[in-house]
C-alpha cells in the first residue's frame, strides 16, 4: 500500500507548538481558527491529522477526509474503529460513546507505530453509538436486522 492518500486536507493555525506532533490528532484550539493537541483520550472537536510540522503561529495541513500515517497508542488491528488515543494525539482502537471518531485502521500497528489509517471524522454525543471493527460488524448488523425486521 502507497504512502497517503489526501481527499479533503483543510489548513489551520497551530495555536501552540506541534514541531514534534506530525501524524497526530489535532482539535479546535482555544480560540479561532486555531489548532491544538487534544486533553486526553476520547476527546471532543477532532479536526483530522496533523500532516506537517507546524511551530506556533504557523499555518500546518490537517487530514480531514482520506488515507493518513497516524501514530498509535495501543494495538491496532487492521479493520478497527479509531479514536483519539491520549494528549500526544495518538491514535486507539475505540468504541467510546462520545468524542471523535476518526475513521479505521488500514494496518495492523503496535504502540508507537506509524501506520496507515482512513481518516472520515464524525463528532459523536451520547450514549447512542457504537463501533465495532469491520470484521464483526457485518455478523453484528444482520443479526440486529433480522431482530428488527421479525419484531414489526
């Protein structure tokens, strides 16, 4: 598989130093249109990956939509859910309610690997969702719509 793959890459100011932080998560920052690494792990206002390596005050590109290196936090299996891992802005397999989503795992990674993921953000709020790596979803979903459709 080729390097990254840019669909949708939007430029933001990095609103503090983040030299040390390519193919990292990065959310809204304090203020503007500023970016900012994220508080911790599951966080909220994911703006995409980092893909360049902007100081303070510099404009740096931001993966919104398509396939991006990423740095993982935890083993990573081909096929999982991913989310914002910790305040480094590395990346998780995940299955939480709320925060980020970034997208799924196009490689297996182990912690502190680079690897290659689809990046497809969508904020999540409540308790509604979940996620569940692309090897059981399909299993998981019949199933929910054979419930469903024998319950009508």
């Amino acid at each position: 598989m080729a390097g990254t793959n840019s669909i949708l890459q939007v430029s933001y100011e990095a609103g503090v130093d983040l030299s040390s932080s390519q193919w990292r998560a990065v959310v809204k920052g304090a203020s503007g249109n500023l970016m900012a690494l994220p508080s911790g792990a599951n966080a909220a206002e994911g703006l995409g990956i980092l893909q360049g390596k902007p100081t303070a005050g510099e404009s740096g590109e931001v993966m919104k939509l398509g396939i991006s290196y990423m740095i993982a936090t935890t083993r990573i299996a081909r096929g999982d859910p991913l989310e914002i891992g910790d305040s480094s802005g590395g990346v998780k397999s995940g299955n939480a309610g709320t925060g980020t989503y970034l997208g799924t795992a196009e490689e297996d990674a182990s912690p502190g690997d680079r690897f290659r993921g689809f990046v497809n953000l969508i904020e999540l709020s409540g308790t509604g969702f979940t996620f569940s790596s692309s090897s059981s979803s399909s299993s998981s979903s019949s199933s929910s719509s054979s419930s469903s459709s024998s319950s009508t």
